[in-house]
C-alpha cells in the first residue's frame, strides 16, 4: 500500500514564502510524472504546475515565475516552494504522484494541506 502525506503549509503573510513537501512510502518501484493542484473554496480543483519524467515542468500562469516544484527521488519526495504569496493563493494544496508500485502503475493523491495567505 502507498501513502502520500503532504507538510508544510500554513498561514503566511502576503509576500511571504512556503515550501511544501509530499512524501511517498510504501512498495514504490520508481515515480514517474508529478503535480500540484489547489483547491480555493467555492472553485474547481485546478491543475497549478507539473513535472514529467524528462525533467520537463509546466505552471499556470498565475504562479509561473514564483512557484517551484521539484523531487528528490532517492527520498520519495515533491516539493513545491512558493515565493511571493498573495492572498489569492488561498487554497487546499495537493500533490498527484504516478508511480510503478509492486502492484502496478497508478496515480495516488496526498490528503490536502491547507495553504492561508493573509495579514
């Protein structure tokens, strides 16, 4: 079985910075594609920056140039830095992982962490 649990997020003040992380355990052969999505109350659940297996990264518009989202596969882990918040960026943050597992290829999704930009 694989779990996903997501840290790092919290209130910060406009400007500000987080970093969070999405760690994997479990019977994990080897991640392929990942991806962050938000979740803002009231709004569809939106695809904000991914990153394929060739290193290649994609971002929405609205937070190319101030997010980042990276891995560490020897550690199982995404992150997704986020410099200069605004308070637009409220939302549930969630990371999408495609993985070879001992039972197969599938994507799983972390539990969701709350992400306040306010002052």
């Amino acid at each position: 079985q694989v779990q996903l649990v997501e840290s790092g997020g919290g209130l910060v003040q406009p400007g500000g910075s987080l970093t969070l992380s999405c760690a994997a355990s479990g019977r994990i052969v080897k991640f392929a594609a990942m991806a962050w999505y938000r979740q803002a109350p009231g709004k569809l659940r939106e695809l904000i920056t991914s990153l394929a297996t060739d290193n290649s990264a994609y971002y929405t518009d609205s937070v190319s140039g101030r997010f980042t989202i990276s891995r560490d596969t020897a550690k199982y882990t995404v992150y997704l830095q986020m410099n200069d918040l605004k308070p637009e960026d409220t939302a549930v943050y969630y990371c999408k992982i495609d993985m070879v597992t001992a039972v197969g290829a599938d994507a799983y999704w972390g539990q969701g962490i709350q992400v306040t930009v306010s002052s």
